[in-house]
C-alpha cells in the first residue's frame, strides 16, 4: 500500500499523524495535535524505535 501521510488513532485516543518531512534524505515528520499529547521514544534492537503517544 502506498501513502503519502498516515493517521493513526492509538487505543488511548491519541491521534498520531506521519507525513513525509519533504527531505530528499527521507525523514518522517510525526505530529500529534497540540494538546493532546507527548511523544515517548524508546530504542530498541538494531534499527528499530518505538514510538508512543501519551497523553500529558
């Protein structure tokens, strides 16, 4: 499936929105509207991050 931007609800209502940053290098753009939340950033193995929005 391709897209250009992704909305996603999370299971505590939070609205996580991914768009592409307009960087030739391909960095995302995540947002959450303001208010709503705060972005939690976790490293895991490799390459791989996760990324929770928590409500304040």
């Amino acid at each position: 499936m391709e897209a250009d931007e992704l909305r996603i609800t999370l299971p505590n209502g939070v609205t996580l929105h991914l768009s592409d940053a307009g960087d030739p290098s391909g960095f995302l753009l995540a947002e959450i509207p303001a208010g709503e939340g705060v972005f939690e950033l976790r490293p895991g193995a490799a390459n791989l991050m996760l990324i929770n929005a928590a409500r304040e």
